[in-house]
C-alpha cells in the first residue's frame, strides 16, 4: 500500500500537464514533459524522477482523472467556434475574453498566450469564417463549366455565411469601422489571394472570350456581392415578406442567371 502511494501521481502534476496543454494550445499527448515541468514550477528531472521516469504514468494518470489526452481540441479551435456562437447570438460587441475563455473551457492567459489580445481572436474568428478557402478550392481545378463553377461558387457563399449568420456582418461593420482593425487587415492580407484563385479563373474565361474584359476587381465585385448581400439582409426580407422571398437554391440559380447576362460574351453555341 505504501509502495502505491510512493508511485502514484500526484493531482498537482496532472493539473500542471492540463495546464501546460491549454497554454499551448495543444492536445495533452503533444505537450513536450519540458513544459509541463514549467507548468508544475519543477525542473524535468524533478519531473521525470516523481512519475518514475516514465511518460507512460503520467498519461496514465491523466486518463485515471476523467481526461482525454488527445480528444479535446486546442485552445486555439476551441475558442474559436466559441467566438464565433457568441458573435451569433450577441453581437461582436459582446465578445470578451472572459466570455470566450468561460465558453471555451480555458483561462483568460492562455487566450493571451494564443491569441496576443482580443483582435487576435476576432481576426482569428474572421479567418476561419471566411470562405476564401472554399473559393480558392473552387476555383483551382475548375471545369470549363462556366455555369456550373459560377453556381457552386454561391452555393460555398451561402453554406459559409449560414455557418454563423452574424459573422460576416460583423467582419464587414468592423471593416467599415476601423480601418486598422482585424477585418481591414484580415482584408488586405486575403485580398491578394482572391485575386489569384478567382480572380485568376475569371481572367481565364475573359482570355477564352466567355467572360467580357472587365476590370478585375469590378468582375470580382459583380460575381461575388450580389449573393453576399442579399444573404446578409435575408433574414430581415424573410420576416418582412414571408413567403414571397424565393429560397436559397433558387436564389443561387437567379443570381448565376444574372451574372451570365451581365459579363458573359454571348454565344449561341456555348452553355454559358
């Protein structure tokens, strides 16, 4: 009996090694015993000789309290999704620290840690929510289709927006805003990126002579914010017409219909 007791892990270790994962931002299993020696204000060898020299032990006894060592997210992801849900249901004004830590699971100093402050974590939030990734995606092995590319381009737009109705209105209100801020320099870093994937697509249809030689910022502006706006002032139609608002698919269809008309070259023999 005694032996077990001289062998077991003390609590105070297996709180150090939550700690250490949760100011990483990493599962548990990842966390190096370096840190979580620092977390527990010991050396490593200190730390090595208390679970017997075995990492084994200690992933043991962290498994024995009730925690999974590699099943929970990051702190990072974690207090993401959690930013975002609390953007969606109060309003980006409503995004503390303190509310996201208390949704996320976390202390408020390991948001520090990840993020470096509240702008981090909204530009982090403005990141994952964006749909640039599904665009460049999209438009990176395109088909020749133009019409069917065009239509799953505003399909990504909607499923993106929907994930978090409020988030894109509040990326753009701080756009608008504060010309420094996350959203203005979430922006200027994207933008480029844009203009390579889908910007780089529609200059390959103006080249074939399907799309007209528009400035490429203004085509850019034609095939992406007719959708984006009307998604965003959507829910506030809906109540407002009930019934006489068109849905979501025929919405997609609408708008890749008046697209096509307003920058394509016409062409009786082409689909688009």
């Amino acid at each position: 009996m005694s032996d077990a007791k001289e062998n077991a892990i003390s609590p105070s270790l297996v709180q150090a090694t939550v700690e250490a994962a949760e100011q990483r931002g990493e599962a548990i299993a990842d966390v190096p015993l370096t840190a979580i020696a620092a977390a527990a204000g010991i050396s490593r060898s200190t730390l090595l000789r208390r679970i017997g020299g075995s990492r084994r032990r200690l992933d043991e006894a962290v498994r024995a309290a009730g925690i999974d060592l590699g099943g929970r997210q990051p702190v990072r992801a974690r207090a993401v999704v959690a930013g975002a849900q609390k953007i969606s249901e109060a309003g980006i004004a409503a995004l503390t620290l303190e509310s996201v830590a208390d949704a996320a699971g976390c202390s408020v100093h390991s948001l520090y840690v990840t993020f470096g402050g509240r702008d981090g974590l909204l530009a982090a939030i403005f990141e994952r929510y964006s749909p640039l990734h599904d665009l460049e995606d999209l438009t990176a092995d395109a088909p020749g289709d133009l019409r069917a590319t065009v239509r799953a381009i505003y399909r990504a737009l909607v499923a993106n927006i929907e994930r978090e109705p409020r988030v894109t209105p509040a990326l753009l209100a701080d756009l608008f805003s504060r010309p420094d801020g996350p959203a203005s320099q979430i922006f200027q870093r994207f933008f480029p990126r844009l203009l390579a994937s889908v910007g780089a697509w529609l200059s390959g249809h103006v080249c074939a002579n399907r799309l007209r030689p528009l400035p490429l910022p203004l085509l850019l502006q034609q095939l992406l914010g007719p959708l984006a706006v009307h998604m965003l002032v959507r829910p506030a139609w809906g109540r407002a017409l009930g019934g006489q608002l068109p849905d979501v698919d025929t919405a997609c269809e609408i708008f890749t219909d008046t697209f096509l008309r307003a920058v394509a070259v016409p062409n009786p023999e082409s689909e688009a």
